[in-house]
C-alpha cells in the first residue's frame, strides 16, 4: 500500500478587513483603467466630440428608460468618464445634471440594503462591482457619509 501524501490546509492571513479609505487608490487605478480608453479613440470617420456627444446622449438615454434602477458592469465608471469630458469642453451643466441622476441611483441602491430588486440577484455574480462602482463614484462626488457605510456594509 502506497502511504498518502497529505498537504496541509492554506494558512489564513489574520487582518481586519479592508476598510473603503484603504482601498480607495487602488478602485481609482481600476476605474480609470476601465474608463479612459472609453473616450481617446474615436470612431472611424467621426471626430471625437461627435463621439462624446453619442456617448452623452446614450447615456441620457440609458436614465430616460429607468436605467438607474439595473447595475450594469462599466455603467458608473463611463459615467463619471463622460461628465468629465462634459466639463473639459464646456458642457458643465449637462455634466452636472448626468452625475445627479448617478447619485440619485446611488441613493436608491444604498436605501435598498441588502434588499436589492429580483432582476438584480439573479444575476448576483455580476453584480457586486457595478454596486461598488457606484457607490464609490457617488461618495466621490458627494462625500455623504451614507455612500461611505454603503460600501462598507457590503465588503466581506
């Protein structure tokens, strides 16, 4: 009879959990990987204003068909992108405007809870980074201490 080899269990690291000030550098690097390759490359033939504006009115869009209720992977991020580009040529109330309408589905998904709607747990794999996402941008632009214990309450 062959002895069997048994390997030991993987140590468990001992740290408190990381807390969102922690991580903040390192969901900015994410964000901004994820967003800016969004706008430096425009379409053939097309000039990147007109691309900008297509990606406003998109967006515009998105919120007109009740949009802030899903999560939907990029969508915060791409938001955030596209009102600073707003602001960089002059459109600071369309920005303003797009980044209220991303904080009030903030608001909505913070009072939710762990209560989220049934069209968003069954697809509950995908969606703990658009939450994240989203809170983390709504407390950046805001501050409110609500968006802070939001992600707090849902980072293991």
């Amino acid at each position: 009879m062959v002895p069997v080899r048994r390997t030991p269990p993987p140590r468990r690291l001992r740290r408190p959990a990381p807390r969102i000030s922690d991580l903040a550098p390192q969901i900015a690097a994410v964000r901004h990987a994820l967003a800016v390759p969004l706008l430096p490359r425009p379409a053939p033939g097309t000039r990147p204003e007109e691309d900008l504006e297509r990606a406003a009115r998109i967006i515009e869009r998105r919120f007109d068909l009740g949009g802030a209720t899903h999560l939907s992977i990029d969508d915060s991020p791409t938001t955030t992108a596209v009102c600073d580009a707003l602001d960089t040529v002059g459109q600071t109330a369309r920005a303003g405007r797009l980044r209220d309408l991303l904080v009030d589905s903030a608001r909505r998904f913070a009072r939710l809870g762990r209560h989220l709607p049934a069209h968003e747990v069954s697809y509950e794999q995908a969606i703990v980074a658009p939450l994240l996402d989203l809170l983390g941008d709504a407390y950046a632009l805001t501050g409110d201490a609500v968006f802070h214990d939001a992600i707090e309450e849902r980072l293991p």
